[in-house]
C-alpha cells in the first residue's frame, strides 16, 4: 500500500468533487428511476413487461394501453371528479386562506394565538383516526357521496398550511400601501383584494400548487366518504382498478399511474420556481 | 368628547365584526372536519358501539382499551408503527441531507435540473408510487427481483417481498422514504444555501477540513431546519395509510399493520367503532406527546 501523503488543496477538492458526484449519481439513478420505469411499463403491450427477465429497452412501443383508459367512461368519471373535488378545494382554500391570513397579519384580537395555534395542530391530528367520526358526522348530515362533503374534508388537508403561509407573506407588505386605498374610502375587504391580493400573486401561487397537490393526492378521504362508484376520484380508482379490470395487467395500471400523475407533474415542472421557494419560506416560518 | 369616544367604539365594534369576518370560515372548516370528530372520537372511544351489539352504543367501563392492552394488540401495533417511522426518518434524512450537501457544492453542473427530476417523486400521487412498487416488487416479474436476484444474487431469487415476514416492512419502508425523502431534501437545501459563504470560507483559509466546517459550522446553523425536517417527517409517516394500505394490507399475519391500517381495519372493516376511535385517541395522545417534546428540544437550541 501506498504510505499516507498530506494531499494538497486541490487534489482534496478534486477528490471531494469526485465522491460528490459518485454519490449524486447513485441516489439519482435510484429515485428518478421508478418513474422512468412506469412510464416504460405504460408504452408497452402485457406481454412484454411480464416476462421473467425484465427489457430495459422497449422493443414494441404502443399507446393502446392509453387508448384503452381514454374510451372507458368509468376512467373519465375518476378524473372528473378528480378535477371538480381538487379545483373547488384550492378555490376555496385561497379565499379562506387571503381572509384569515388578513385579519391574523394585520390584527390583534383576544385569543389570536391560540386560533393559530389550533389551525398548525391540525397538521399532526391523525386524519384516520378522525376520518372514523367524521364518517358516521357526515352520514348524518347527508354528507356522504357529495362533492360538498369531500371538498370540506380537503380543507381539513390544506388549511393548515395555506392559512399560514398567506399570513406571512401579507405580514412582509408594507401596509402604506394599502393606507393610500383606504384613505380613498376603500372598505378594508375591497382594500385586501385590490392592493394586497395582486402584490401576493406569487405566495398565491404557492398556495394553489401545494393544495392542489394535497387534493388531488388525497386517497383515505375518497375512499371512505365516496363510497358510489359514479363519485370515485383518481385515486380511489386506481386502486380499485388493481383488483378489477387491470388484475394482471401491469401495462394498463401503469398507463393509468401516468395518467393519474400528469396533471401534478406538469403543475409542479411548469410553476417549480414558487412551489419551492413557498414550501421552504412556509417550513422554515412555522 | 363623547362622540368620539362613541365613533372609536364603533370603530372597535367594526373592526370585530370584519375580524369575526374573515376568520369564520376556517374556524368552521376545521371545527367541523377536525375538532368536532376528535371530540367525538374520545367519547366514542369509551362506548360499546359495533355492528354486532344491534343497540344504541352504551358506556362499556373501558371495555375498548382493556381489550387493546389485554390482546397485547396495541402494543403489537405502536412497536410496528415506531419501527416503521424511525426506519423511513434515519433514511431519509441520511440521503437527503448527504444528497443536499453534495448538491449545495458549486462546483456541481445542472444542479437545479438535479433537484427538480429528485423531486418528481415526492410529486406523484401515494397511490401511484405505493402502486409502483408493488409491480417492481412482482416475486416472478419485478425488476427488483431481477437486479437484486438474478444479478446480484443478494436475494433469494422469486423473493415474495410483500408476504415476507420481514422483507415486508423493508418494502414498504423502501417506497415510502421514495416518496418522502425529496421533501426534507428541499428543506436541507434552502437551508444550506442560506448558511452564509463567507463564514465556510474564513474556516477554510483557517485550514479547516470539510469534516470540521460540517461539525462546528454547518451542522449548528442547520439544527433549527434539522428539527423542523425531522418533525415533519415524524408526523409524516406516523400518518402514512396509504403505502402499507395498498402494498401488504397491514400483513402478513400483521407484520406491517401500523395503528392507521389497525384504527381503519377496526374502523371499517370490522365494524367496531368504538375500538376504532381508542386506537385513534392513543395515537392522537402519543402524536401530541411527541410534538410538545420536539418543541421543547427546539425553543431550548434557539436558547
């Protein structure tokens, strides 16, 4: 073996770089790989991805697992609901979330605190365990199958964060800018959505993307409360696709998971920028 | 004097009312989909109510827990859970906190295209990934099987993963940390990247090596977003249905049935309501327990 020398300075840098690298390399390959893997199962026919020794490179490339998924009416329905639960969640998450984040930023009130405190705590609530009672509370008020009921069980998801991001990122504009409007005769309501809503608009993005991803993620929630199957959302039917039309056929249930992953991944690539930056501004507030 | 004292009355009044306004709605929201069910959930969870006793639930001395404790079924559950969680949190945060400071290097190409394709997979749905896994995991035609198997000869070869006694867990903690992982990766690195340069560089021309720059200057600015990661992710999987749901079910013989598939399964598939919610309020009880000590370990750093 070779005696131990001092490395200088730049052979040290040149072999931190190399290990950095290396390491790079091996995680990457590791965690971008199942997906790459997903859409690969998706573009070939069954009989092709269930051999016993797996192709890494496609030889019959098709879209008929695609067209399969596109003339079923039932896959339509999944993600049309999908759509409608998911689109009125992050509607109605913003304007919740602009309104408390309002009155929380530029406020004091009795018992401020511990409102705000009781909407972080939701976070660490088990959403099963509450789902149990929540299930027979919204049988009761005729809840259940609605697309009323599951949006309002999605805001349980999103609230948290979107109520607390918005009340830090009104807390960083200046209020001398909304002074001028309200001095005009400006009611404070008409005030927040002419001066403050258009100087939030990238914290309001943000928002959007984190709670559409939550919404559209959701899984527990859809499966207990929409128990029709006219009413299922994406999740819910790839799941239950598993056990039904797809059983056995890994191609069709891949060609479903990309389906059921582009809206959010396409969201995430076109708008990454304040996604991030909003979900570690938002992380490192609370 | 007094129309004046009389307007900033008003004035006062107004300013509640507009107060009571805006912060209504998600008082409401979260009052009727959290803290109502959870209040709820602790009643039930002192009452007989399943399907089988066919009569309105009726108070049952406990009956719920002591059953849980007796079967040793709750114990079972928590020792799986904690297995569960301290397995995907070490990982995690091992790989993404070596992966955020290998990639917070700037001397490393294309660093940004790395970190968005590392976070495509904290993107797509559970379902999806949980999904995902369970093909690769496939004993006959799984491409795990194949690399690690046929290749690598580490596993036996048609290794049932999923129905393993103890390859079950490493599956479903394997396709968690997948998913999970990116996230406290995003956390690291905003947090490395504001960790200011010029102080790494003034212990470097000290002569610091890279190792004593991570201990005594990197490391200590970060322990206020390690904790915050690590809770996160804590909560995070303490909640996880969704992975062990759909790649084992809670088994085999249980293995892998953490307290969200046990409150779920006693919940609705055995009908047993009142069970269920006792599960849910020692889970709720321990979540609580853990967060109030992290604070504490936080507020106490920042001291």
């Amino acid at each position: 073996m070779r005696p131990r020398v001092p490395l200088s300075q730049s052979q040290r840098q040149q072999r931190q770089r190399v290990l950095a690298y290396l390491f790079i390399a091996v995680v990457m390959v590791v965690f971008i790989a199942p997906s790459v893997w997903m859409v690969l199962g998706s573009i070939q026919p069954n009989r092709e991805i269930t051999k016993d020794t797996p192709n890494f490179i496609p030889r019959n490339v098709t879209l008929a697992n695609y067209e399969r998924i596109a003339t079923e009416p039932q896959f339509r329905t999944y993600f049309q609901n999908s759509l409608i639960t998911t689109s009125a969640t992050v509607l109605l998450s913003l304007v919740i979330s602009i309104h408390a984040g309002y009155a929380f930023s530029r406020y004091r009130f009795v018992g401020k605190r511990l409102l705000m405190t009781g909407i972080l705590s939701v976070q660490m609530f088990p959403k099963v365990a509450i789902l149990i009672t929540l299930f027979a509370f919204f049988a009761r008020l005729e809840l259940i199958n609605t697309y009323e009921g599951l949006v309002l069980s999605h805001l349980s998801l999103t609230l948290p964060f979107s109520v607390w991001f918005m009340k830090a990122f009104i807390d960083s504009i200046p209020f001398e800018l909304e002074e001028a409007a309200l001095i005009d005769g400006a009611g404070r309501l008409r005030s927040i959505w002419q001066v403050v809503v258009p100087l939030c608009l990238p914290g309001i993005v943000s928002v959007a993307v984190y709670t559409f991803m939550l919404s559209w993620n959701d899984f527990v929630f859809a499966l207990t409360l929409m128990s029709q199957d006219d009413m299922r959302t994406l999740p819910v039917g790839v799941n239950l696709s598993y056990i039904g039309q797809f059983q056995n056929d890994w191609s069709g249930m891949m060609a479903l998971s990309t389906v059921a992953s582009l809206p959010v991944v396409i969201m995430f690539i076109l708008l990454q920028r304040f996604m991030i930056a909003g979900l570690t501004a938002g992380a490192l507030k609370a | 004097m007094i129309s004046a004292r009389i307007s900033a009355l008003t004035a006062r009044v107004r300013d509640a009312l507009f107060v009571a306004f805006l912060t209504a709605p998600v008082i409401i929201a979260l009052g009727l989909t959290v803290f109502y069910p959870i209040i709820d959930g602790i009643r039930t969870s002192f009452l007989e109510h399943t399907i089988r006793t066919r009569r309105d639930p009726f108070w049952n001395n406990y009956q719920n827990y002591i059953d849980l404790y007796e079967s040793g079924d709750i114990e079972t559950y928590f020792r799986t859970t904690v297995t569960y969680v301290v397995a995907v949190v070490l990982l995690s945060f091992v790989i993404s906190f070596l992966l955020a400071l290998a990639l917070n290097n700037r001397l490393v190409v294309g660093r940004n295209l790395l970190r968005g394709l590392f976070l495509i997979s904290w993107v797509i749905p559970t379902v999806v990934a949980a999904m995902l896994w369970v093909w690769m995991f496939q004993p006959q035609i799984g491409v795990i099987n194949y690399i690690l198997g046929e290749q690598l000869n580490l596993v036996e070869d048609s290794q049932n993963w999923l129905q393993h006694p103890r390859l079950s867990m490493a599956a479903i903690v394997m396709a968690t940390v997948w998913r999970e992982a990116p996230l406290m990766f995003i956390l690291f690195l905003a947090g490395l990247q504001s960790i200011p340069q010029d102080l790494v560089e003034a212990a470097q021309m000290d002569g610091a090596g890279s190792l004593r720059v991570l201990r005594h200057i990197t490391l200590p600015l970060m322990l206020p977003i390690i904790a915050i990661a690590l809770l996160l992710i804590t909560i995070n999987s303490f909640q996880m249905f969704v992975v062990p749901y759909i790649m084992t079910g809670g088994g085999p013989v249980g293995r892998t049935t953490t307290l969200s598939i046990a409150a779920y399964e006693a919940a609705f598939t055995d009908f047993n309501t009142g069970e269920g919610a006792a599960i849910g309020v020692m889970w709720l009880v321990s979540l609580v327990f853990i967060t109030l000590i992290v604070n504490l370990l936080i507020s106490r750093t920042e001291r």
